[in-house]
C-alpha cells in the first residue's frame, strides 16, 4: 500500500514538471533504475491492468 501511495502521490507533480500521462509516468516509473522494486511492481501492475487516471484525480 505504501508503494501505491508513493507512486500515486507523485504523479501531480511529475505530469506539471513534464505534461505526461498517467500510463506514461508509470511506464517512466518501470524503467527508471532508481524505482524501488515495490513501486515498479505496483506500476507494472497498474499498466498491466488498465489503471486510468487524471490529473483532476490527485
């Protein structure tokens, strides 16, 4: 759950830095290699399953 938040929680800032996605970020999350395993997982778990989400959502 900490992991979700984690991510979650620093999409606002990341789509007002760079005006990307929600599955964009979580794409960026999967291949960044200073992602923590468990916040890669709950990303690749999102993408796989079809998480949506807009930035009026945070």
């Amino acid at each position: 759950m900490k992991a979700y938040e984690s991510v979650d929680g620093k999409y606002k800032i990341w789509n007002k830095a760079l005006e990307i996605s929600w599955k964009e970020y979580l794409s960026e999350i999967v291949k960044n290699p200073f992602t923590g395993e468990w916040a890669k997982e709950v990303a690749e778990y999102l993408v796989k399953n079809g998480e949506e989400r807009n930035v009026k959502d945070c």
